[in-house]
C-alpha cells in the first residue's frame, strides 16, 4: 500500500509503531544517563587532581566567548593545513547543525505538540509548511557538508595515509569513532530516501535534495514502495541504535574530545610557555615535579583527556625532525594511558620519568625537549605539553638524573652567575675594544638598563654582537647603561631543564641588582632574557613580596624606533645583497614579535628571503631547553636542517649569502651547524646588530668617497 503524503512535513515514527516509539525513548533515556553519567564521573576525575599553578576559571564568560569563536571558526585548524581546516569546519559544522536539527525536533514532538495538546486539547505542531520545508534543506545541505568532511577524514587517513594521523597509540578506538561518523551521516540520507520512496516522492521533498537524489536512484534500481517501506523499518532502527549507542559511548571513548577539547580551550592559559608553574614553598624535594599519577593537575589531566592524536604537534617538532627521541604526542599520550590503566588497576605504579627502567617516560625524551613551543603553537585544543615537560625536567633534577653537561653548567650559574664559569669581574670585559665607555647603570640615571647576557659578554664570537649594539645605542645617542659584574644568568633555560630553585635564586639576585639602579626601561640582547623578564619575573617577585614592574625591550624594537626616527642615518640603499632571516622561538613564537626584525633588516638595503618556515612556524636552532649545554645523538642537527633550507629552499636559494639572526644561542647554534654541515662557504652568520653596523660603515665610506670627489680627488691616473 502506498501512503501517500499530503501535509508539507514528515511522520517522525514512520512505520515504527506505538510499541517501537516507546521502546525508543526508553533506550534513548538509558543512553542519556549512561552519557551523563560518563561525562559526571570523567570530570569528576579532576576535582582529584593537584591544584593548578594560575587561575583558569577568572573571566569565565570572556573565556568561554573566546572559545566558541575559535572552536567555532576552526582557526586553529586552519593553521599550517588548509585541508586538515576545511575537513574538520565540515565535519564541526554538519555534525552540530544534525545536532540543533535533532534537538528542534525534539522540542516540536516532545514539548510544543504535549504542550498544546494539554492547553488547547488539540496537539500542534511548528514542524511544518515553510518551517518545514527550511529545516529540510539546512539539514540536507548541511549533513552533505558532514559526509564530505567525514570521506575526506576517512581518505587522508586510509588512502593517503597521512603520517601524522599513525603512531604508537593509533587504535581500533580511531577507525570505530571516524566510520561511526561515517555511516551515521550517509546511513540518514538512506533512511530518508526510503521514506521518500515510500510516500511517493511528495513533491515539496525535492528540497530535501540530497535524500530525494537517493530515492530517484533507489526507483531507477526497481525499488517499490513496498520494499522502501520495510527496508525504512529496519534502516530506522539500525541509524537509531547506532546513534543512541554513539551517544552512551562519548565519555569513554574518543568522541569525548568534543566536550574535553572545548573545556581546554576553555582554561587555557595565554601566557603558557611563556610562564611556567612555581614549585609551592613547602614542597619537599622528593615530591618535587611528577613523582606520581596523584601529582597531576586537574588541567593537566584535561590536556591528556583533551588529545586527539592529529599529531599536529609531532609533525612541527625539531627535536623528532632531527631524530631525537621525542614525539610530543606520544609523551602526552603515554601519561594518559598510564593514569587510566592505573586507575583500572591494569597496572602497577612506576616512576613516572627516569634515565632508563621501567618509568613512562624516558629522560632521553625531556632532555631532547627545546622548549620552542612549536607543538603548543600548533595544537588546535591548546594542550600545554611544557609545563608536563617542565614538571619531568624537575624530577629528573631532583633525583640526580640530569646530563652531565647539564650538571656542569648549573653549578657555573650558582658559583658564577653564568653557564661559561668565568669570574663575575670579567663580565664587562667585552668593553674594553670599544672607543667610547659603556654607561654603569649602578653609578648614573639611564633610560634603558641594557641586560647584556651571558653569550654576548663571554663568548667571544657574540661579544661582537654586544659591541656592535653597544655602538648603535652609543652613536643613536641612546641613554643607556650596563650593570657590569652585577649581572647574572637570566635564568630562563635553567627553570626549562627543571633547576626551579637555582631559577629562583637568579630571580632574587636580579632583581635586587636592578632595584639599585634608576632606570626606566630595560632591553635585552637575548629573546630569551626578554621573555623571561617579560612573563615570569613579575609573578617571582611578586611571590617573593617585591616588584618588577620595568617595561621589557628586545634590543630589535628598540633599533626598529631608533630607525623609524632617523637616529641612525640609514636610508635603505647601503647593502645590496640577499639575506634570510631566522626567528628566534623566544621572540617570535613565545612573545609575537616578528616585525621589528624585519623592518630592521630591510632598513639597511639588503633584499629579505623569507624562508618557508617562518614566522610562528620557525624552526627552532636546537639551543633552546638546555639544548646548548647538551651533547644529544641526533640524525641531523635542527640548526644544519636550517640552514639548507635557507639555501634550498628559500625564493632566493643559493644567492642568499648572510642568514641572520636576533639570539645570541641561535647564532651560536648556527655557527656550529655551519661547520658541521659544511656550509662554511656557503653562507655567513650574522646578527641583525652587525648587519646595521656593516650598513652604517658602508655608507659612511660611500659618503666620505662623494665627499673626496667634491674636493677634486679621485683615484689616481696614468696622466697624474
């Protein structure tokens, strides 16, 4: 029999029956508290957590607008993978339309129609005419877009085989979750062309395009109403079963990232990295860092339930693009699977780091760590995977564990207040080539109390780098000055390799040397001293009942004013040779600072090269995290890796002849790489302090050459 449809709507329970219609609600009630029930014990989970360094629920409606703006907008999808973008805005997009789709009609059967039935005795419904025949179309334009997302996921993982998405902790869990998704979206259209089939192709269905393109296809094949009819009976039941079974399952299982990913976007913290958690006061040094699965954090743990294996974040990393024995995700991941065995007692408790045994993370993995932030920037739920780092670099401190290389240069910071040994008296000792004397910030008033850093003081390659700034602040006319002996290690790496006390200790000398100067601002040759400056002192002084309030400078913004303002006397036609430049992580990734440089840099004529990887998509020289007191076994140093790109890759490629740099540990790491990897005639090593200075002298000498001319020299000739 053909049931012919007349009324510009559709039967929900079509063919299911009285009988099938209560069935269903009460295993939809069922999936529902076995969801919610999920959902109350996973976080649950976290109220037994540690406390958490900062707060994370401050602002709360600033937080969770932000969130849905960048949960919503896929940005961070988009980021680095134009595919990766629009496969997951399809799937986002369709899967929460299917999901609003599904609650309004929720709310016509089993609110509005109840509702006008007890007020009016005569149930109602809005799920028809025009209203109708809009939700059709929506829900069919935006189901395709669901489809298309899920085969494009389903293509680049099992076609493609994108090696981000295989690993170690690939499962079953990931193919059961993504062809769920699959026959959930198509199995709909296949359900609503039977129907369609089986009313006999209502005319006002053909906005329902994408199920009523499947009816005409189920008609040509010789399908009858009749067959449409019982086929649709059982397709319904197979499409709600599978559904109420995916719903019952979110909490344990991957789908759970929908709601885990937002919360961490949620509680995120916009200075990770930047800043790290402190140690509390009375902690002793045996609970210090992960001794146990009960130190994890309640945000911590989130981090862990918030990973959804894309392997975003191994795929940027340096320290696993050269070899070392590190994959990010897998570090995350490893946490998580351990905690959750732990909980189900699948497993013994064992440490949670350690230089070999049977810990779930080996201390070769942290040392190989660089602190650049590359899987932090590029994680689109914003797991913060160096404060975990962090917290494993401080056990591994505590117990002893630490490289010896590493040992060694922490014991130079507590004696001498610097990783080279050197005494403190000869910390100024760069100045004495220079011909003009560099201000005491202890004896006189200055603008800008310039932290010099430990490389450009000691190390003789970047004590030209110091000289060639001091110059620039001397002839710019700058009012500046140094603190001499009194200066010590910034402290930035050694709390990045988990010497939290010996960081603490560098604080309080710091800041007290600078509380007895006066000064206004202060500038730092290295990203790395800026940042810490910058985002960690304030929070340490603030614990130690002191302040840090100065405004912090890297030295590449304060040149980039001195430029704009004409102190220097450059008018961009003095060098006329291709460059490329580097992006210090510390400056750029950790601190957005990526213009300045580059202003700089074009200000002295030279023509920029920008390599591939630039901006927060730089790849890091292998300093960071301790890397430069490390001897690490690795197949290709990240710093030789970089400098054939800048050869090779580059618009410019091999006419690039200087690779320039704004960190004195990068130019360190790139003068050995350029040994190394025998580059050494290929390209040179520059800092943007001496690009300007080779600028300055090249144009004075073009100056004084015209002003010889205009006094009727020259170069000498035969009839002279």
């Amino acid at each position: 029999m053909i049931f012919l449809q007349s009324t510009v709507t559709r039967e929900t329970f079509w063919t299911i029956g009285p009988v099938g219609k209560a069935l269903f609600y009460g295993l939809a009630a069922m999936a529902v508290l076995v969801f919610l029930y999920g959902v109350y014990e996973r976080f649950a989970r976290y109220t037994k957590g540690t406390d958490d360094w900062f707060d994370r629920l401050d602002n709360l409606g600033e937080r969770v607008a932000w969130s849905a703006k960048v949960v919503l907008s896929n940005e961070k999808q988009f980021d680095r993978d134009l595919y990766g973008g629009i496969m997951h805005a399809f799937i986002l997009w369709g899967f929460l339309t299917l999901l609003i789709g599904t609650t309004i009609l929720a709310i016509d059967i089993d609110g509005y129609r109840l509702l006008t039935a007890l007020l009016t005795g005569q149930e109602q419904s809005f799920f028809v005419g025009d209203f109708y025949l809009s939700y059709s179309l929506v829900m069919d334009a935006m189901g395709l877009l669901f489809v298309v997302g899920v085969g494009m996921a389903i293509y680049r993982r099992y076609v493609v085989r994108n090696h981000r998405l295989w690993g170690k902790h690939t499962s079953l869990e990931d193919d059961a979750f993504i062809w769920t998704l699959f026959l959930l979206g198509v199995g709909g259209y296949v359900i609503e062309a039977f129907r369609i089939v089986g009313t006999g192709f209502p005319e006002f269905e053909t906005v329902s395009f994408v199920g009523y393109f499947g009816a005409l296809v189920f008609d040509a094949a010789g399908m009858t109403p009749a067959m449409a009819e019982s086929l649709y009976w059982w397709g319904w039941w197979s499409h709600a079963l599978l559904a109420l079974g995916f719903v019952a399952l979110i909490p344990y299982a991957k789908p759970f990232h929908m709601l885990s990913s937002f919360a961490n976007v949620v509680t995120r913290d916009e200075k990770a990295g930047k800043r790290l958690p402190g140690v509390p006061a009375d902690l002793a040094p045996d609970d210090i860092g992960y001794t146990s699965a009960d130190d994890f954090s309640w945000k911590q743990m989130l981090d862990m339930d918030a990973c959804t294996k894309c392997g975003r974040c191994s795929s940027v990393c340096p320290a696993k693009a050269s070899g070392r024995n590190l994959d990010p995700r897998d570090v995350i991941l490893d946490l998580k699977q351990y905690r959750d065995d732990l909980d189900a007692g699948r497993t013994e408790s064992v440490d949670i780091v350690a230089d070999g045994g049977t810990s779930v993370i080996a201390s070769e993995s942290m040392e190989s760590c660089m602190a650049c932030m590359a899987c932090m920037d590029a994680c689109p739920v914003e797991i913060e995977h160096l404060s975990h780092f962090t917290e494993m670099n401080r056990r591994l401190t505590e117990t002893g564990q630490m490289q010896e290389t590493v040992q060694e240069s922490m014991m130079n910071v507590f004696q001498n207040g610097n990783t080279f040994g050197e005494p403190e008296r000869k910390r100024g000792d760069w100045t004495d080539e220079l011909d003009f004397e560099v201000p005491d910030a202890r004896e006189e008033d200055v603008e800008f109390l310039w932290y010099v850093g430990e490389y450009p003081s000691y190390d003789e390659r970047n004590q030209r780098v110091a000289r060639s700034l001091a110059r620039l602040f001397h002839e710019s006319g700058v009012s500046y000055g140094i603190l001499y002996e009194d200066e010590r290690h910034d402290g930035n790496d050694v709390r990045r390799v988990g010497e939290e006390g010996l960081y603490e200790m560098l604080v309080e000398d710091n800041v007290a040397a600078f509380a007895d100067c006066e000064f206004e601002k202060i500038v730092c040759t290295d990203p790395h001293s800026y940042n810490t400056f910058k985002n960690e002192y304030p929070e340490m002084a603030a614990e130690m009942d002191t302040e840090f309030d100065y405004p912090v400078y890297h030295y590449t913004q304060v040149v980039e004013t001195l430029v704009n303002e004409g102190r220097l006397g450059l008018d961009g036609t003095e060098l006329n040779y291709s460059v490329t430049y580097h992006d210090p992580c510390h400056l750029g990734r950790y601190n957005g600072e990526y213009e300045a440089p580059r202003e700089v840099i074009k200000a002295t004529g030279v023509d920029l090269a920008e390599m591939p990887r630039n901006r927060n998509n730089s790849f890091c020289c292998g300093g960071g995290g301790g890397g430069l007191w490390m001897d690490l076994e690795e197949e290709s140093k990240p710093s030789e890796e970089r400098l054939r790109e800048a050869l090779e890759d580059t618009e410019a490629g091999a006419a690039v002849e200087k690779f320039v740099v704004a960190c004195p540990m990068c130019g360190t790491m790139y003068e050995d790489g350029r040994k190394t990897g025998d580059f050494e005639d290929d390209i040179e090593i520059v800092d943007i302090t001496e690009l300007i200075v080779e600028a300055l002298d090249t144009g004075a000498a073009r100056e004084g050459a015209m002003s010889t001319d205009e006094l009727g020299g020259g170069p000498a000739t035969a009839d002279d």
